[in-house]
C-alpha cells in the first residue's frame, strides 16, 4: 500500500463524514460535503486500490473527534442525544474502517486478511 494513498483516501473520508455531520447547520459541512465528492470522484478513477479502505476511516474519524469536543468542552445542549448518538455512529464507522484497513494491510502482506484458527 502506498503512504500517499492512504493519506488522500483519509482526507477524501475526512471531508465526506465532515460534510455529513455538518450539512444541517451553516458551518464547514458546506465547503467539506462538494470538496468530497470531487475528491471522490477524482480517485474512484484514478486511485482505485486497497487503500481505498482508509477512506472509511477518516470518514468516521473526524465527525467523531468533533462530536467528542462538543461533548467535553461545552455545556450539554437541548439536543445532547443527537450529540451522543453522533459520536457512537461515527466512533463506530470508524472501528469498523479500522478493522477492515487492518484485514486489507494484512491480505497484501501476504497473510490470509483473517484470522483463522
């Protein structure tokens, strides 16, 4: 897997997930959601591999990251469910992007992609 494609499939997820938390409020969801897309559509083109996994990952990543400051660093809101429930969403979709990157880097070392015993 190359290092450059990791870093450019996290930060198309990165602004996809950013846009999609975002999109009902007036905020960065405006700019991250299109920016995303074209990313996305660039590298389903061109970047088209293994690494695309990472992308799942910073999907869930930065939402999550978001979600946890808004939780620890201000006064719980009207709406503290829908903050809780953002963070579980994503934290999840993340571990869930993190395994499936594990199993991919696994599989093009040369192991099976899953633990067998």
């Amino acid at each position: 897997m190359h290092a450059w494609r990791l870093v450019y499939w996290f930060i198309t997820g990165a602004l996809l997930g950013l846009g999609l938390s975002q999109w009902l409020g007036v905020s960065l969801g405006v700019f991250g959601l299109p920016i995303g897309l074209v990313l996305l559509i660039i590298g389903l083109f061109a970047m088209r591999g293994p690494e695309l996994v990472a992308g799942v990952v910073g999907f869930g990543a930065l939402p999550t990251l978001l979600f946890v400051y808004a939780i620890v660093s201000f006064p719980p809101p009207d709406v503290v469910s829908f903050i809780y429930v953002g963070a579980l969403v994503y934290g999840a979709i993340t571990v869930a992007g993190l395994v499936a990157l594990g199993l991919v880097w696994r599989a093009t070392r040369g192991g099976s992609g899953l633990a067998t015993t």
